[in-house]
C-alpha cells in the first residue's frame, strides 16, 4: 500500500491506508495505546488494541520521536480537534500494523509535542534537530519559505530577472571592518557583504534584477536582530525617474508578499497569535519630519542633535505610523549624506541623500535608494568619502559603458519574518543561525 | 509620457510612444540616423530626421551604449526583421525627442552589438558588464533564472520546504581539502562545500526540504567544468522505500524543468542553436554495466580496473544514452563504497553503495542517494572511513532523536545551463566566474 499524507485521511473515513511519521506523544489509557502520528502534513490519533497482537506488541515499545510506519482504518472521530499543527481531529486511526523505522538514542533534551514558549533560546538553537519539530518552532519556517516564494513571483511578475552574484570577492573596498576574510588559495579574499556592485552591474545587462542570497556581515553585535549570516532580498531596477519609483515598487512587492501569506499561512499565523500586516498604503516621512515626531510626540531626542535614528527611535515611530496611519510600515526618507555610502545619489540638497530606509512594526527592515549612474559624479563622490577610485577599477568599469539611472534595496528576509510572527529575537528565523558566538550546530 | 518596452510598440503602430534603452547600434545613410534602441524586451530601429533639428543635433553625437530615452511615432515597416533577440522587426520608429540619459567613456573593448563567438572566454570575462549585453550572452543568463523558477516550482509543487543552510562552519570534517578557511572573529571557520548535513536535518523537521544555495570548493581545478563558488540546487526526501524513489523524483524534476524551458525560452535557444532535451524516460545503468559497455562498444577501459568513471567515460555512455534510448539523460548507479562518502547507504553487496550520479549529455550533472538514517550504523560507517564519530557530534544529533529512510540530491545548476545550450565552459553560464586565478570583476 502507498503512503498517504495525514492530511489526507479525513476523505477516507472507513477505508484502509498506510500512514508514516513520528510518534508525536504516545498516551496509554488502561490496555488501549494511544499514539498521535505526525507527519509533515498534520498530526492524528492512532489506537492501537490487544487483539491487533503483533502491532500491540510493537506498540509497547514506542517512545515519543520513534519514527514509525502503519496500515489502519480511517474512522470518524467526534469532537476531536487536539493538535498544534493542521486539525485532523476529526479522525482517528485504528491501527492494524505497525512498524518501527527509527528509533531514538538517550534521552530527548527537548519535548517537542510540548509548549516550548519558556525554553531559552540557546537550549532552543543547540538542539535545533529537536526544537524544529515543534509545531509553532515549525511554523515559523513554512512561514519562511512562502516569503521567499512570494518574493520571487513578485519580482519575476514585474520583470525583474533572478541572479545570483559571487560572494568571495578579492577586495573588502567598501567599508573593511565588515568583512570576513578568508584564505583562497594562496591569496586572501573576502567574503561579500551585500550583492550591491553586483546587482548595478545587473541593471546594466538587464535592467532588473533580484537576488536571494547570502549575506556575511563581521559585525561583533549582540542583539535580537542582528546575526552575521542572512538571506538577502535584493532588487535593483533601471530607468527609474527617482528614488520614488523604487519605493512604489517596494511597496508593490511587500503588499504581493503580504497577500501570498494571508493566503498560505493561516495555520502558521494562528498558532503564533499573529495578525497579518496592514494592506495599506505606505506612509513616507523624511527621516527630519520623524526626528520632530520623535520629539513633540515622545520626548524623544537623538544625542548632540545627530539627524540619525536609533532603534528606540525606530520602535516608536513605528507606534506613530500604526496609529496615524493604520501602516505596519513606514519609509523613512532623505538619510543624510555622512551616513550612507558613496554609491547612493545626492538630493537637491545636498547634505540629503535620495534614500530610504523600510520599517516593518517598528524595525528596519530595508534600505535603499536611488544609486549614482554618472561615471565622472560617481569618481568625485567616492573621493569625497575618502576612498580611492582606483580600488574600484571593476565598478566604474560599468559606468563607463552607459549606466540607466537606476536605484534598488537590499530587504533582510529573517526579519520580515521576525516582525511577521512576533518573535523575540531573528535567529528564532533562522534555521541554524550564526553569530560572534554560536557556529552549531 | 510614461515609457513603454520596446516588445510592447508593434501594438501602437500609428502612435506616439516613449521609448528608453541602449543605443545597441548607431548608423548613418545620407542626413538620416538610423538608431537600434535596446531595452529588456527587444531592440528596435529608429530614425531620426533632419526635420526634428533639437533630436537631430543630439543624434549627432550619440555612440553606441550611450543611454537614451526618446519620444516618436510608430510606424509599420514591411519586411525588417534585423536583429539577434526578440523580433519587433515589423516597426520603426520615427523619433521626435530624444535625450541622452547617460555617456560611455573612452573606447568599448567588445561591441555587444558584434557576434563574439569567437572573442576568447577571458576577454568575455574581464568585460562582463559589456559581454552581458550581447544578445547570445544575455539569454544564457534569462535561461538561468528560468531555470531557478522552474526548480523551485516543481520542488514546491511536491511539497518540498524551500530552506537556507548556514554557509560558515566551524569545523572542515567532510574532507578537509575542499574547504576554504575563514578568520570567524577570534577563531577559524569553514565555507560550506555541500548542505549535506543540514538539509538532512531538515528531514528530520519538514521531511522534504530543498535550497537553492552557494557552493564554495577550494579545489584547484582548470576545466571546463569546475568553478570554485557555483549555485546547488539541492534536495532532500523523508520516508522514502529505496533509492528509487530519489531518482523518481530527480527525474519528474527535470521533466518539469524542460518544460518549462520549452515554454519559457524558445528565442534563447534559438540563438544558441540549441535543442530541447528530449522529455523520455531516462535510462539508469550500473556503473558496472556502463564500464562494460564502454568497454565493448567504445574500447574504453579505466586505469587498473577501477571501478570508477572519468569525463571521458562520461561522455562516450552519455553518446550511447542518447543512441540507444534517446535520452539527454543517465543515471549511472551503484557507485563502489571506496569512493562515496561515509553518510551514503551501502547497497546489499556492500561493496556498492545505493547512489547514482546523473549526466546530461554526457556530463555529471548530479549526485545522489539513499543515506544511512540508523544511528549505529552511521557511526560505524563514520568509523569505517577512518574518521572520528566525535567530530561529527551536532550532525549525529539528528539520528538519535529518529529519522526516516531518506535520500536526495545535489543538482549543479550552472552545468544544467551549460549542457543545455552547449556553452564550452561552465564559466560561461555564471554571470561573474570565480575561480583558482579570477576573482574579479
């Protein structure tokens, strides 16, 4: 007989099938065993009786995470409605055989039939092979695999053409402290901190092009949403007419995305007591505009009158975006120059730059603008920053061969994530997160 | 006037239109200009006369690359068909406006415009932001991201989890000579060669995972066929009955992949000359077998005896696929113990393992198998290839916690593309190549 999904047992009523997955808890109530199966698809109950002998006699000896494989009737079950997953409460399997895949070695460290909302994070990461088999720990990365899903359809709907760029790169040019360097051969290189180069290259050849790529940031922090490897969601589009065009079509993904999720994740939002983001439209306030918010509203100030924001300022502009605006998002416009690099265009005023940063409840998720495309303007920006045009002999080689205007992001897709389901920290995002300290599992 | 893509003007014949792009060729007869205006969807032709003076003087000093964006009429032109991507052969356009976005600097060192099959692969590579421009180099690259789309469709659609493993490892066990070194903070780190061990453990959470991921190989190779960073389309399946089941599914993958092709890239082909791989069944042979045949019909025998197979093999068995059964494909299967790796299930006779390797077209395009999923024998088999089961610990974890029979693959994306439109070297199919000499651009 074939395996079937649990998820499909509830159109079988009375029939036979062959089920497999692990024993998710395994109850005895007086001579009847109890086992809720578990399979990708769901969780069900399975009886197992004494006059089924051979499969009782197996029965006994199956613990919680055995993977097991059965043949049984689908009955209906009346009122059972018992799972964190995916409901087949109403049917149960009477079990006819039984068999034994996988057994497990010691004891589990982690229950994963049970709540695990107070195990601490680290016990959660070192024994992910566990944790992840949680139904809400599980979620989050069904979750994750429709945002990248969505991301792409989006994209590739508004012409946008999918690359993927190199991420061992010979020089660590843009910023040096960033970057984890790394024996090739017998030279060094680097390893990139963002596909930016690459994508602007892209827009020379394409137009528009996404990437769904790793990132590799050297950065020593310690905080809920940083972490030193992550999955990037880059676009950058030419024949923009300004930076404008980037955040409607920002908007345009964000809103695609939330509306793939609405569709696909309600099992996963649910289990999470997660709402899904407002479909409305982004409110954009320059980055000043925020910062006299941030006063009048908050009695909040930046230190020595710094035009920048902090993630305290970001929270609570965040707060002021739901509130005025109904927006679980929010552009920030017109970063100052001394804080962005030198790639990104000068505004009219030129202490401004055409960019923006993309908060989604609160946290940065997203930063982006419009780029240089003149190849004289870009040699004299990068001078001004201090840098020397000729480490960026490759670079300018594009802009020397007639570069569109042109703009783009660069979207971190873990914290999307994060603020989508509410998690404390962006490595409950991440499967087998990186930071200063942890490299396992 | 908002701007139109080029595909888009044969439906506005009569009107006026705004049009942005490339100056692909620049042409003079008589006081006429004649312009090929390239975008994303296609080239054009446009005109401009002496009439339009304010357009004619900025013709003047147009060349080609030059960035431009122009308004004009639409006009019918019976039987123009010129040029080498998407045919709008049947328009003109009469140009009334026309303002250069953006200059090219110097001397161009490849003209996009040219045919360059016979330009060298390194020049093609020092110039990718011009090469990338050239029609028949362009399509290899909207072949590529068809091919991303179509591998996450038909994992997707088989209820594979799409995954992002962790590139930074902390330590080089699988083989240490494959594995670049990184300075991780105040310690040593690895770049991942494979997801091997993590996309088993996704098993182990979601039954059926698959990343599209990077690849990093510290090998000093200097082929046709290698890179030392490339893009794996990866697989892993739960609660599988045998190895069978693993190249099922590989080969449902790959029909659906070529069909989509065949829908989706028709002009790219096309260019290439190149040919649908054919939709049939694919053969799958021992290696065994396939060393015999080599052997009786192509007089082929490997050094020693060695049950093993080399490019040329590969090639020749490849041929005979194609011969006999009408395949672009072949799984070679059975692969002997001493040259798979410790993780891979051991056949009946144990001198062969339940792996194969896929080719296409005579290249090795995949491997794959069953893998060991009971906790003892793994360690004895980690014994048994003479390493230490304690480095192994974290990877361990997954097998005594239970895990099912489980198999997958590794699916190298660039040679697909190579093989499928008969590029000569795999670095022709990666938009920026990294390999033992080249890191940049």
């Amino acid at each position: 007989m074939k395996r079937m999904l649990i998820s499909e047992t509830p159109e079988h009523i009375g029939e036979s099938v062959r089920l497999s997955g692990w024993v998710h808890i395994r109850r005895d109530h007086g001579k009847l065993i109890f086992i809720d199966l578990r399979d990708r698809s769901g969780i069900v109950q399975a009886i197992i009786v004494p006059d089924h002998t051979e499969a009782y006699e197996t029965a006994k000896g199956i613990r919680n995470e055995f993977v097991i494989d059965m043949e049984g009737k689908v009955k209906s079950r009346p009122g059972g409605a018992n799972n964190d997953k995916i409901s087949t409460g109403g049917v149960e399997i009477e079990v006819e055989r039984l068999k034994i895949l996988s057994v497990t070695e010691g004891t589990l460290p982690i229950d994963p039939s049970a709540d695990i909302d107070d195990v601490k994070l680290h016990t959660l990461l070192d024994n992910r092979q566990l944790s992840l088999r949680n139904g809400k720990v599980n979620a989050i990365f069904r979750v994750y695999s429709t945002l990248l899903r969505a991301y792409a359809k989006a994209m590739t709907q508004d012409g946008f053409l999918e690359i993927k760029s190199p991420k061992i790169l010979n020089a660590a040019t843009e910023g040096g402290a960033n970057f984890f360097k790394i024996k090739y051969f017998d030279r060094s290189a680097y390893l990139a901190q963002s596909p930016q180069f690459y994508k602007q290259a892209g827009v020379g050849a394409f137009e528009r092009v996404f990437e769904i790529g790793t990132v590799f940031r050297a950065e020593p922090h310690f905080t809920t949403r940083h972490v030193n490897e992550y999955t990037g969601l880059d676009a950058e589009m030419g024949f923009i007419e300004n930076f404008s065009d980037v955040m409607d079509e920002l908007e345009k993904t964000m809103m695609s995305i939330f509306s793939d999720l609405r569709k696909d994740c309600v099992t996963e939002f649910a289990l999470h007591g997660a709402e899904f983001p407002a479909e409305v439209s982004i409110p954009r306030l320059k980055l000043t505009e925020a910062l006299h918010i941030l006063e009048k509203n908050y009695g909040k100030t930046m230190a020595d009158g710094e035009i920048d924001i902090d993630p305290e300022g970001e929270r609570l502009i965040g707060e002021y975006a739901k509130k005025e605006y109904g927006s679980d998002l929010l552009f920030l416009t017109h970063y100052p120059t001394a804080i962005r690099p030198f790639y990104v265009m000068p505004n009219e005023d030129p202490q401004f730059t055409d960019s923006f940063d993309l908060l989604f409840r609160g946290l940065e998720i997203a930063s982006g603008g419009q780029r240089i495309h003149n190849y004289e303007q870009l040699v004299k920006n990068i001078q001004a920053h201090g840098l020397n045009p000729d480490d960026f002999k490759h670079y300018l080689d594009n802009f020397r061969c007639g570069m569109p205007p042109h703009g783009g992001w660069g979207l971190g897709s873990e914290r999307i994530v994060q603020k989508l389901l509410g998690l404390k920290s962006i490595k409950e995002a991440i499967l087998f997160p990186r930071d200063v300290k942890r490299l396992v599992p």
